[in-house]
C-alpha cells in the first residue's frame, strides 16, 4: 500500500500498513520466553590445573527425524490426493500408505478447502483423508501438518472452497476471469470463521501428532492474494483490519501447536506485511509455497527471520518429480532443475522441504538422484550436539561447562532445553538456552553446578525443545559417537585426584 494512496481514503481509518524493511537487525522482539535460563557464559579460567576434557563429539551423517524439521510429503494437496487416486486407479488408502512409508518423510501434510472439514454450523465434517493422514502419522512414526484454505482457484467457477452453508450467507464478489471471491469482512463470514477457527483448534491444537498449522489467509489458496486480479474488499483499510483480525482469531485459538504464516508479498492489497509483522511477534513460523521464483522481499524476510522461527519450503512449479530428461534438464553443473530448487532451501537456512502428492515418482526420484534428499536429510533445520564437554573446579565443587553445536543451516525453531541426570535417578539438574541457540553453523555454551557429593560416575545428557505455551518434545542429538537407549549423551565424571586434569579421555 503507497502512503498517498492512503491519504485518499480521507479519514476513514488510521494509517496501519507495515512499510517494506529489511529483516535482520529489526527489532521483532526477544523472542520465546526463556525459563531456568543456564549460565552461557563467558567462562574464565583462573586454574591452569583446575579443568580439563572429559568427552567431545563429531557430527553425525545420518538422518535425524526432530520436531521442528524435515521432508513433507503431502497426502492431499489444492487439488486432492495423487493422481492415481483422482482418477481410481489407487484407493486413498493406498496412497496414504505408500506416501507414508517412504523412508525419507518425516511430515504428512494436508491442504484442503473449507468444503473438506465442514458441511454444516457448529461441527466438523472431516474428510476421509484425516483419518487415514493421522493414522499413518501414527503408525509410522511421523508428524502431521495441514492448511485449510478459504478459496481455491482449482475448482472456480463450478466449486467455491467454501461450504454452502457460508456462502448461501456471504456476498460473493467477481473479481475477473470468472472468480469470486468471498465479503471476507462481511459479518456472517466472520461468524462462520470463528467457528471454524474454534472447531479446528478443538479438534487438532492438543494432538501431539500436529507439527505445524499454516494461518488461513486471504484469498486463492490461503496464501494472501488473488494474483493479479483485484481484492474482494472495498478499500485497503477495510481489508488490513480484516486480515488482522482473522490472524489475531486464529493465534488466541492455537495456543501449543505452531501457526506458519505465508510471507507473500502483498501484491493484491490486504495487509499481508501487517499480517506478517504480527505474526512473527508472536512466534508463528514463516512459509513460502515456491523458491527460485519468489521476489527479494520474501527471501529477504526467510533468510533473515529471528533465529528462533521455523522456515516452510516448497516449490510450486517443479513439483510432480517426474524424471524424465525433458522433466529434469540437467545444467552445466549436472544439477536438475528440482535439485537447484531444493538445495536453495539451504541458503535460506529452512526447517522443511515439501514433497507434493507423487509418491510413485518421489521413489523413483531419489532413486535416480540420491543426492538432493539425502543432502537436505544431512544439513536442513537444526543438528544439536553437545561437541566439547569440559569439567572444571569451582566454589568448592565440581561445574560441567558444555559446548553445543549445531551442524544445521537453521536456529532451534524455539528452546532447548537441557537435562542432565543421574541414571539412578537421584540427581537432575535442567535449564534453558536463549531462544533459537545454539545458531546454525554455531556453537553457545552453557554450565551445570554439581552437588559436591556427586564427584564421580556417569551422567546422562538429554535435550527437548520447547514450544509455545510450554509444550516440550523430545531432541535427538545429532553426533556421530553412541548415545544411551534414551537417547542421552553418557558423560563420565572424573575425580579431582585422577591423573592429567588437562588430558582429553
């Protein structure tokens, strides 16, 4: 929105539009609240004897499966399951299936229209691809995303992603080339809105199985435009104030699971940077629905997003995986066009990469092109490990200082949070790092006390990350070197009579 173009609507409403501005070094916030927040530092020596090694890791090459990252495969998209299904000639079931077991995804993911979770006022109406999307989470070990969408240009003009029930009750406005629109401000609208906002939090916001919910926006696909057609709003302020109120319903509603906003820039004029603004300063996560074709300002505001934000990738355009050489050209560099595409989700230092809804040519994809998947599995979101492990003399006791590093291209989407404990059970020690620590490519340090009766043994050190409103799920540490059943990192005490104090063991 250019400010003159404000100043015509008079003094119908305050000026509330976000200007354009550059993402790193702006001011979004502190970020998560930090609890038991652990000294990180910085941790003078004043004993040249009084300190030494006791452990040190190496990163891990193999795939990790934490929340917070990881392969997205889609089992329904804008325009339904895989074509197989669509045309009969698979069940749902089996697509479902087939999708889920495919060893490299860690996230099914469903998009759907407003028509596929609701039919009627006052419950849900869930599709059938719900039931067999979160089972499959649940047998195979994997988490869940999802969008609801509010239009859908797929099936316009003969079918609106609304229900009837709404759109019996709402103004539909032509907007060009045959679509309509709905009065998103209109009350009957905002009515069915809430409901549905409520119902779908009801029905998902506790499910363990849920990783990340993305925001429902305006317009074709929830992603906060019509394309070059007009809005279906009156004016800008009307639509600002609108998308605001819609993004502050849904953020009351989800109070565990992550909301992920589109970073679409705001080429139809709704309030998108706004919308963006808000929903960064409280925790949701960011998406983009393609990559080699998005504008600067979007890959300004992914790249550069606070560490402690979760990034969503797809690409819209190269997305069926098909592997033909006139599917997949392969460039001077013998990198194929849907390569380029995913490799970049490292330079934006990204969290997920989505796999649209092929499963049959997702196979065979990485069958004959290994290394694109296999790349992601390595580097993409966050892989924590504690790397150096010292322990040292201090206050009449023993403190073990521990250096975490993060092989990842991403911040921890959150906190984690470090438990140190006793195999017995008799000794726990938690707290905190600063929110997104350590950084990807970084190390951030932090120190445990211990009680001056526990002098020798072995200790067990475990992560989680912390979500919003407290929620706490397990981290897997990513080194090379064995970890405890419990996935824990042994550490082995030394007594301060034993040999070098300096001496790596």
């Amino acid at each position: 929105m250019r400010r003159r173009d404000l100043l015509k609507l008079g003094a119908m409403a305050p000026a509330l539009d976000v200007p354009a501005h550059r993402w790193d070094g702006y001011d979004f916030g502190a970020g998560p609240r930090v609890t038991d927040r652990l000294n990180q530092g910085p941790f003078g020596i004043t004993e040249d004897d009084g300190w030494f090694t006791t452990s040190s890791t190496t990163a891990s090459k193999a795939p990790i499966r934490n929340f917070g990252q990881g392969l997205v495969g889609y089992t329904w998209e804008e325009s339904g399951p895989s074509l197989a299904a669509r045309r009969g000639a698979e069940t749902l079931e089996a697509h479902v299936e087939k999708m889920a077991k495919l060893p490299f995804v860690d996230v099914l993911y469903v998009r759907c229209d407003w028509r596929d979770v609701q039919k009627r006022p006052g419950r849900l109406d869930l599709s059938p691809i719900w039931a067999l999307t979160l089972d499959a989470a649940r047998r195979h070990g994997l988490r869940v995303a999802f969008r609801v969408q509010l239009s859908n240009p797929e099936f316009q003009p003969k079918q609106l992603a609304m229900p009837e029930f709404v759109s019996g009750r709402v103004p539909l406005v032509p907007i060009g080339k045959g679509y309509r629109e709905p009065r998103y401000d209109h009350p009957e609208f905002q009515k069915a809105f809430r409901e549905l906002t409520g119902l779908l939090a009801a029905e998902f916001d506790a499910n363990p199985l849920i990783e990340f919910v993305d925001l429902m926006q305006y317009g074709f696909w929830g992603e906060g435009h019509t394309g070059n057609l007009p809005s279906s709003f009156p004016d800008y302020v009307t639509a600002e104030k609108t998308s605001l109120a819609m993004t502050e319903v849904q953020l009351e509603a989800f109070r565990r699971c992550h909301l992920a906003v589109n970073t679409q820039p705001d080429i139809t004029n709704v309030g998108n940077r706004a919308v963006i603004d808000l929903a960064v300063r409280s925790g949701c996560w960011l998406r983009s629905d393609s990559i080699l074709v998005e504008e600067p300002e979007q890959i300004e505001a992914l790249s550069n997003r606070p560490p402690w934000l979760a990034a969503v990738m797809e690409d819209g355009y190269f997305r069926e995986y098909r592997t033909g050489k006139e599917y997949l050209p392969i460039d001077g560099a013998g990198i194929n066009k849907m390569e380029n595409s995913m490799l970049h989700t490292l330079d934006l230092g990204a969290n997920y990469w989505s796999l649209w809804t092929e499963a049959d040519n997702l196979a065979r994809y990485h069958e004959q092109f290994p290394e694109g998947f296999n790349t992601l599995q390595r580097r993409m979101g966050y892989r924590v490990r504690p790397s150096w492990v010292w322990q040292r003399k201090r206050y009449g006791t023993m403190e073990l200082v521990i250096a975490f590093a993060n092989d990842g291209v991403a911040g921890v989407p959150g906190v984690l949070r470090i438990i140190l404990e006793s195999p017995d059970g008799k000794f726990r020690a938690e707290g905190s790092l600063d929110a997104g620590h350590p950084l990807g490519g970084k190390l951030r340090q932090a120190a445990f006390l211990l009680p001056r009766e526990l002098t020798a043994g072995t200790l067990h050190l475990r992560a989680e990350i912390e979500t919003r409103a407290g929620v706490r799920r397990p981290v897997r540490w990513a080194c090379a070197q064995p970890l405890a059943a419990n996935g824990a990192y042994p550490i082995t005490l030394k007594a301060a009579g034993d040999g070098d104090w300096r001496k790596n063991v």
